[in-house]
C-alpha cells in the first residue's frame, strides 16, 4: 500500500508541476505584473514605509496601514529584497504550491472516502485549467497560498480527529494562524472544526480545541498587537471589510463588486457629477482568445493615468459621507461607516438584499458571468470557463446524495466549509476567486459521484478499470 500510495504522489505531482510551469512559461506573466494593492504595498515595505496603501489614491498623504492581510505583501516584499526577479520567483512558489495542493487533496479524498476517491480528485485538482492559470498566469493574488493553506488546515483537522496526542491539533491551529494573516475570515471557521471534531467522536475534544485556539491566537498575536499599536484597538483582521461590505450592498451594486449598474447608479446619483467610464470594466482581460503575448502594462503600479481611473471610480463607489471626509477620517472610521452604510442599505430594502443573497449564491454555485477584471476564459476559451464552471456544481450534489448511504459524518467536514464560504460571500460580493477557496472539495465530492458512476457502468468488483 506504501508503495501504491508514493506512486499516486508521483503521478499527481508530476503531471500538476509539468502543467503549471507549461503555463508559467507560456504567459510570461512576470515580465508585466498586475499586482495592485499587494504591490504598492510591498513597494512600501521594501522603502521603509511600512505595510502602508493610499486606498486606491484617496489617501496618498496619509496611507492606510492594515487595509490588506500582511502575509502576501510580506513575501513579496521578501523577493523583491533578496532576488532580481520577484514575480518570477513568487509564480514559481505559487506553481510548487498549488501542485502540493494537488497531493493534499489526494490524501484527503482517500481519508474521508478512499483511494481510488482521492486519486481521481487529486488528479482534478493537478488538471483543474482554473488551478493552473491562477498559480501561473497573470494572477499576483493571495489566492494560490490561501488555497494551500486551507487544505493544510483540512489535512491536520482531519488527522487530529483520531489522534490522541496534540501535535496534529497543534500544525491545525498554526496553520489556520497563518491563513489569517492572508483570509482574514478564515478564522470564523474555527467552530465548524470544532463541531466536526465533535461529531466523529473525537478524543480528548476539549484539549484539542482549546490547542488550535491558542495555536490560532498565538500565530496572529504580533499582528493584533501591531493594530493595537497603530490603531488603539484590538483586531485580528484587515481593515478591508466595510468597503468590501459596502461594495456587495449598496442601491447599484451588480453583486460582482467593482462592477456597478449604470440604470441604478444614475438614478442613485441625483446630480452627483461623474465620468461614464466608472461603468466600464477597471480591468483589461488577460488574454485574449489563445493570444498568450503580454498585455499593456495599463495597470501597471506606476502608471499615472490607470491610478487616476481607479481613484476616480473608487470616489464613484464610496458614500459621499466618507468621500468627503476621507482624509478626516481614522482608518477604522472608514472601515465602520461603509460597514454601517452596507447595513442601512440592507435594513431600507431587506427583499432585495435576500434577492441579492440568492443570486450570489447562483454566481458561486452555477454560473457567474464575467465581470472583466480576472476574465482568463474569454472568447473561444470562455466555452471551456462555463463548462467547468456550470458542470461540475450537479456532480458535487451526486456525490451528497452517495454519500448519505455511506458514513457522511467523515464528509462533512468538506460540506461545512462550502457552507462557510457561501454564506460569508452572500454577504458580500462574488467573484471567480472566492469560490476558488472551496472548488478543490467540490472536485474531491465530485470524485466520489464520478467513481459511483464508473463502478456502475464497470461493474461493482472493478474499481478502477472495465
């Protein structure tokens, strides 16, 4: 079995790494990065300013100091100090990443169900286009290393279950400390493991919770104590939320976050002075059917005229009580009002917020069109983005369905973090990304549906092979 097992491995990780470094090299992506606020921030750490970030160019003078998770800014700050070519250097580690994500899932498909499981899903996860694109195309974003550190998070839970000693409770509760410092929500998801570990019978429960609390707490302790520093208040997260709040629950929202309704925002304007290009996409599509040359450095950190339309937009986008307040404001100021006023709008108009909740949670589950900022499939690779996208959500519910005649308990643990997910980014907006955080156990559901139906067709004795 040891020998069966080391040779999935090799298959898996093989075939993952060949495909994203074909990738990698195809795209070039890190001869133009388009890395936004993880960029200037970084930029700033490097210079000596600190994890500081002007919000989109409102606040030049005075930057914002906890707008993003640290981790991300911090490594890329890292291999702009230490090596010539930085974005290289970072698509390699997403690439190396994600392919161990790949092997990850392997181990927990064959845990929770059984190998054959795992091996398919781990071969998914390796051949997934949307894994492939997002480690080495032209996407400098948190998401390859949050992916990563979730199904880390995943792997030691599961191993915790049935150990009797803390180390596993120990690396689960590091981990999801260090997956805060990059998704700041994550933490919330602490009780669901909790409940979990509880639910399969878990020994010595107590002592295991409490290990990955203070493990967690112990991890993001110098980032707290650094907020407290700076702001005088305790806070394990970014700075990020209300505007993100603000942007899924405001009268012209299209529930894609930057993208906004130009009937509602017009009607919403009641004479407020804006240029119609704030209805247009921020963000240039990477590629354009299967053109893989470099795009125009048009988002470039430096360039003048994109952080003039960002500026402008975001100005569009705000609530005209922290626009014209926003060098008065503290940071939490402004973190709290967009929180408020997501929360006002939401108690005007209760119907259409639930509205708004379904629909995202369409975005999430079936189909979410394209909202041109991380647009990859376009053209003739969009058949492919809507396949994947669409197809794979009805295989997820087969295998909920197989899986109530066998011991659901040990799967639940999979279906409570597409629940953490959904209901966390119904409240927000939706974007491809999000449900990127949770697709690798969609593929892992998935697997097990795909072999109930290939020992069907097969034959219940032959598991693997007709």
């Amino acid at each position: 079995m040891k020998k069966l097992v080391n040779k999935d491995v090799l298959i898996i990780l093989s075939i993952a790494l060949f495909l994203r470094f074909i990738a990698l090299i195809l795209f070039k992506s890190w001869t133009n990065p388009d890395i936004l606020e993880y960029g200037q921030m970084a930029e700033n750490i490097v210079n000596g300013k600190g994890l500081a970030y002007d919000f989109y160019g409102l606040r030049e003078e005075c930057p914002l100091k906890s707008f993003m998770p640290p981790l991300y800014p911090f490594i890329l700050s890292f291999l702009m100090s230490v090596v010539s070519k930085p974005y290289l250097y970072l698509l390699i580690i997403q690439a190396i990443l994600s392919s161990c994500t790949a092997i990850i899932v392997y181990y927990i498909g064959s845990w929770i169900y059984e190998r054959q499981i795992g091996l398919v899903a781990g071969l998914g996860v390796a051949l997934y286009p949307v894994f492939i694109i997002c480690a080495s195309g032209n996407f400098f974003s948190p998401t390859t290393i949050d992916i990563f550190l979730i199904s880390l998070i995943l792997f030691f839970t599961i191993k915790a279950n049935k150990s009797i000693g803390m180390a596993y409770p120990l690396a689960a509760g590091i981990t999801m400390g260090i997956s805060t410092l990059s998704l700041s929500q994550i933490i919330a998801f602490y009780p669901f493991i909790i409940f979990w570990l509880f639910i399969n019978n878990s020994h010595n429960l107590v002592k295991k919770s409490v290990m990955i609390a203070v493990m967690v707490l112990l991890t993001i302790s110098p980032w707290v104590f650094r907020n407290y520093v700076i702001h005088g208040r305790l806070t394990p997260t970014a700075s990020n939320g209300g505007f993100n709040f603000w942007l899924g629950n405001n009268p012209f929202t299209t529930s894609f976050g930057w993208i906004i309704d130009e009937k509602a925002y017009r009607d919403h304007a009641e004479g407020r002075s804006f240029d119609d290009f704030i209805f247009e996409p921020t963000f240039r599509d990477p590629l354009d059917d299967f053109n893989f040359e470099p795009i125009l450095p048009e988002a470039e950190i430096h360039n003048d005229t994109f952080k003039n339309v960002l500026k402008k937009k975001t100005e569009a986008i705000l609530p005209r009580n922290v626009v014209e307040k926003i060098h008065e404001l503290s940071e939490l100021e402004i973190d709290s009002l967009l929180f408020k006023a997501g929360l006002n709008y939401i108690k005007e108009d209760p119907l259409a917020y639930i509205k708004r909740c379904f629909k995202k949670i369409f975005y999430l589950w079936i189909y979410r069109p394209k909202e041109g900022r991380r647009a990859f499939f376009t053209g003739k690779l969009g058949i492919l983005y809507a396949v994947q996208y669409a197809f794979l959500t009805p295989l997820v519910f087969g295998g909920i369905l197989i899986n109530l005649r066998q011991d659901w308990r040990r799967s639940l643990l999979l279906y409570f973090l597409m629940i953490f997910f959904t209901l966390f980014y119904m409240n927000f907006f939706v974007q491809s990304r999000y449900r990127w955080l949770f697709e690798p156990y969609m593929i892992v559901v998935a697997s097990n549906f795909i072999m109930y139906l290939w020992r069907k067709i097969c034959g219940r004795d032959v598991p693997m092979t007709c």
